[in-house]
C-alpha cells in the first residue's frame, strides 16, 4: 500500500517534468510488479546488500535490457 501511493504521487511529477521539459519519453516508468519482502534478520539483509551492489553487474544479461 505505501510503495503503490508513493508510486502514484510520483508519477505526477514525473509526467508534469517530462511535459515542462518537451520531452519525448515512451516507455514504462515504473515496473509492473515489485518484491516486496521483510527483512527479519542480519543475514536477510547482508544478502539483499549483495543483491544490490551485484546487480548492476549482471545488467548485460537481464531480460529487461533493451539493448539485450
């Protein structure tokens, strides 16, 4: 419920950017779904850490890469 408000505030603002700016933008904003997980312990959060700092490396490969 939050991430799905914060998403829809955010978008006005995006739209209202890209509409001042005369940008010519096509293309999703958001992803569709999200993962949304709690975090219980230490090594729940040492591992969505390595996620994280990994995850631009693995960019080549992703489905959602347009130049893939």
């Amino acid at each position: 419920m939050i991430v799905g408000a914060f998403k829809s505030m955010s978008i006005h603002d995006v739209l209202a950017h890209i509409e001042e700016n005369g940008l010519d933008m096509i293309g999703k904003i958001w992803q569709r779904n999200y993962f949304e997980r709690v975090i219980r312990n230490e090594r729940d959060l040492d591992n969505i850490r390595t996620y994280i700092r990994n995850n631009p490396r693995n960019w080549e490969r992703d489905d959602e890469n347009p130049a893939r």
